[in-house]
C-alpha cells in the first residue's frame, strides 16, 4: 500500500538525522496517515481510505462533498 495522502499529495520525503556529535545518516520522513471510515451522505454509505492529518481537517473544514472528487480523481 503506497504512503501518499490522496487529498494533500502528502508522500514520504527524505532528509537526514543528526546527532548531537552532527553526523549525518539518512532517513525517510514519513507523512502522518490514517486509516478511517468517512460518512458520505450523498452515497449513503462509508469509505474506507488512507488520510494524512491535514486531509482529516480539511474534510472538517470544506466538507466530505468538496474532496470527494479529489478522491476519485486519484
């Protein structure tokens, strides 16, 4: 299953961790997704999909309806 956020485009980046001495080795930062069940009242059913944190607050600001064909598009 691919770590991309649907709604944001949100996908893994990488960078490095530092030590306090600053030696640097490579890492991937991760994006912040969930797996959740969203009510869509237009379907009358749930969906079940991949979120990042920032999609989730979204989805509360504009409504389901508003990123559901974001969703689809992807």
């Amino acid at each position: 299953m691919s770590k991309v956020c649907p709604i944001t485009g949100k996908r893994p980046i990488s960078g490095h961790t530092v030590s306090h001495a600053n030696n640097k080795t490579k890492r991937r930062f991760e994006p912040n997704l969930h797996e959740k069940r969203i009510w869509v009242a237009s379907e009358n059913r749930f969906i079940r999909i991949r979120l990042s944190a920032k999609a989730l607050r979204t989805i509360d600001k504009v409504g389901v309806d508003a990123v559901l064909p974001l969703i689809r598009k992807k």
